[in-house]
C-alpha cells in the first residue's frame, strides 16, 4: 500500500447487513481494536489493527484510541434553508410554513444571504457527524447554486434541488409549471454529477404545486431518471384532507404524485404517516422512499411513523432531520426520537437498527448506497468517530456497559455534538471536537481548516 494511503485505528462498527432482516449481532461487526485503511478517499479494507498495520506498514497511521469509527451520519430529508428559523414556537404544518417558513425562504432571492445560510449549514452539519444530506433548497436558483458550491468546497456528497411551488404560496415564492421545468433542468444539467453532486427534482408538495407543475417536474424526471425526485406525502391530517379538497379527482394523496409521473423507485417522500393500505402497498411496489422524521412529527405535532410496520412491509427508509421542522440538526438526536417513538408504537428499536437507518438506510434511500452509508470497500471515506463518553452523565452508564449496543447506546440516546470526536469526508479528517475540546459545544466546527496533522 502506498504513503498516501491512511490507516485509522479504533473501535470500529460495521453493520454489513440490513439489521431487520437479521439479528443484529450477526448483521454487525464490532471490532475493539480495529481499523480501516484508506487510499484516494476511498475505503480499502476493514480489520482487525494488528493485520491492517501489518498489511499497510507505510500507511499513515491515526490513531483513535477507544473511538468508534461508523459510516459518516446520512440525513435524508431537510431544509437547509430553514437553518435560522430551526426551534419556532407554537405552530403546527399549514401555520408553521406561513408564519416561519414562508418569509424566511423570501430571503434566499438574495445570493449572500444563500451562502452565508448554506455555509452555516453544512458547518453545523458536519460538526454534527452528518456527511451527507438530501435538502430543499427554496424557489431561487441562487439557493441551490449556493448550496451546491459550499458542498463542493467542503467535498460532501449531497442531494438538492430547486424547491418548486406555483400556488398556495406568497408573492415572490411562486412560478409557474415551465418555469419550475426550465430552471430545474437549467440547475440540474449545471450540478448533477459534477464532483459529488447530485440534483434532487424537488416539487414542494401538492397543495403548493398545479396539477400542470406536477407534470412539468415528471417530464423532467422521465428524461433525468437517474436523479432523485423528493418532496412531502401524508404528514398532518390537515394537509391530507387539503390535498382531497384540491385534487378531487385523484384517488388519494400519493395518487396527485403518481398521476404525474413522481412515483418510482427514486422518489423520497418525507414523513408518510397518514397512509392507507392502498398507498402503502403502491409505494412498495414502487420502491419509493419513505423519510422518517421523527424530531419533526414530535416538534410540529404531526403523528407517529411506524418504523417497525414500514421495515416489515419491506419498504425502503430512510431517517431525516427534516431541518427546520425539525428541532435538530443531529442523526443523534434524531436516532433517539425515532427510538422514543418506536416505543410509542410497540417496538423498541435496537441501536443497530437505529444506526443502521441513520447511515445505510437513508444512503438507500438517496440511492447511493454503492457510494455513502456503509463501511464496505470502494465506499468512499465518509466517516464519523465518535466519543462514547463525552459526557458526565455518557460516562458513567458506559462505564459500566458490557456489550457494544449498551456502549453505544447511552450515546445515542443522550449524545449531540460533543459525541463527534472527528469527521473524515471522502478520507480527509475535516472536523475536531470531542468531550473536554473548546472546539466542541455552540462553536461550529470549521470544516475547512484541514486538520493539523496534514490529512
Ligand atoms: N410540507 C411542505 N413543506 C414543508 C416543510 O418545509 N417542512 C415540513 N415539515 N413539511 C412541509
Ligand atoms: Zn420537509
């Protein structure tokens, strides 16, 4: 192996499998001294120290101690740009959106203002231990353009696109269907592709899109079908019973998407609560994406995901922060919601299911599995290590954990950003903070200060 290739050292967590297919111990591989080997951004191998130090006696070694090395955190449904108004009080979808949401977007006209939001973005996300996201940007292409450059410069693989409404919205956030057609597929023919980029087609939902809009974006989709297409499905029952009154002759909510051509293996619907069994099953055969947001649904009052229905019926998941409806900007946080509300629904998730929908699942989702999401060789080395005590009160329920699920989940459950010890993305260690570090709490991580030990 050459001098350029990297060898970390750690615990390291590997679920190689979909954890609710299988027991969870025979989907993961926990190694409590082990590591992986890097080379051009790359993963090359995961084992046991010794064997990697041996096999990569020339590699560059950095050494974690007791960290626990996972796949970079995958948050599959946000709004980058409701980063400032994240923790508004007191409304509910249909008023949170006009009230908050709204005259906050009205602002990305302004390509400063999209930059310097985005930047914040992507800093406190990856602080956070989240390498790479699906989010909505808002109507202007300078949003997204924003977005896209300030990805680039930190090299993050994420999904975005132009957030597309032309009715049900104020003056200034309103197109129409060929202009959400031609400055879509201006923006997506711009970014899809270049670098880590990939551009997600992005209708809001159906009460703020015409039936002509809906069908000008599953044009656009047909002849990008390799894109993502993501927007909003049966959240709060207001909004299910707006979308009846809107689109009387389409059979149900998910029936406005798949009328148009917006249902198919690609498309990620965030929320999905209110369904029925038509709705569930037609998703499933499709192959679409459902994005749980469980700090959202709580946050906004919207309802309970079943997770463990959605595993069973065997449809693909992913897990999301739904920033700003939701009310953090952390997979941890995020792992613990879902959990509370597995409990709330009759299933205690197990942590390596949590993981699992936090990293692979939501990668699934995006359907860039091949790439982000797992620890698998030829992935590319998006990475978070994380401290296992990075709190008093971490500390002292780990200290006395006896397998790694209950080492682990203390952190999940009670974990934020002081949990994140180092970031790596694409094999380049971008990030430090940790328990006791003055780089670790309200103070965002400069990803682009390149980590002093030259990585
Ligand atoms: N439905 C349509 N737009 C939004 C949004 O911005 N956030 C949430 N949570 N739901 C939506
Ligand atoms: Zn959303």
């Amino acid at each position: 192996m050459s001098e350029d290739s990297l060898l970390l050292l750690g615990q390291v967590l590997d679920i190689r499998s979909n954890p609710f297919d299988a027991p969870p111990d025979t989907a993961a591989v926990h190694l409590s001294r082990g590591g992986l080997l890097v080379a051009g951004g790359r993963i090359v191998r995961v084992g046991d120290a010794d064997a990697l130090r041996a096999d990569a006696p020339r590699a560059r070694v950095v050494d974690h101690g007791e960290g626990l090395i996972l796949p970079g955190f995958v948050d599959s449904h946000a709004h980058y740009p409701q980063t400032a108004i994240i923790a508004s009080w007191g409304k509910r979808l249909i008023d949170w959106l006009q009230s908050y949401t709204f005259p906050e977007e009205m602002r990305f006209g302004d390509p400063a203002y999209a930059a310097e939001i985005a930047e914040r973005y992507l800093d406190l996300l990856l602080a956070h231990g989240t390498t790479s996201v699906a989010s909505f940007c808002t109507i202007h292409p300078a949003s997204v353009s924003a977005f896209f450059t300030a990805a680039e410069a930190r090299n993050m693989a994420v999904a975005a696109g132009r957030t597309c409404m032309d009715r049900n919205a104020p003056d200034g956030l309103r197109d129409d269907a060929q202009a959400a057609y031609d400055e879509s597929k201006a923006l997506l023919d711009a970014w899809h592709g270049k670098g880590r980029a990939t551009y997600a087609i992005t209708p809001r939902f159906s009460p703020t899109s015409t039936p002509e809009q809906l069908e000008a974006l599953g044009a656009l989709w047909a002849e990008h079908p390799d894109c993502p297409m993501q927007t909003h499905l049966s959240e709060q029952t207001d909004e299910v019973a707006w979308v009846r009154d809107l689109y009387p002759h389409r059979k149900d909510y998910l029936d406005t998407y798949e009328s148009h051509g917006l249902l198919r293996e690609g498309a990620m619907f965030g929320h999905a609560i209110w369904l029925t069994d038509s709705e569930r099953a037609r998703l499933r055969e499709a192959g679409a994406a459902l994005i749980h947001c469980p700090t959202s649904n709580t946050f906004i009052g919207s309802g309970l995901f079943d997770t463990a229905r959605a595993m069973a019926e065997r449809q693909t998941v992913g897990l999301a922060t739904d920033t700003g409806g939701g009310s953090s900007f952390s997979m941890l946080h995020t792992m613990a919601s879902a959990y509370e509300i597995g409990q709330l629904t009759g299933t205690a998730l197990h942590p390596a299911q949590l993981l699992w929908l936090a990293t692979a699942g939501s990668a699934r989702a995006m359907r860039l599995q091949d790439r982000i999401g797992t620890l698998a060789p030829g992935s590319d080395a998006d990475l978070v290590v994380l401290d296992l005590a990075s709190t008093p009160a971490i500390a002292q329920r780990h200290a006395h954990a006896e397998t790694i699920w209950e080492a682990v989940f203390p952190t999940i459950m009670m974990g934020d950003d002081r949990a994140i010890d180092s970031v790596y993305v694409a094999g380049q260690r971008v990030a430090r903070g940790g328990a006791g570090s003055d780089t670790s709490h309200n103070r965002p991580v400069n990803p682009l200060i390149a980590d002093t030990l030259g990585l």
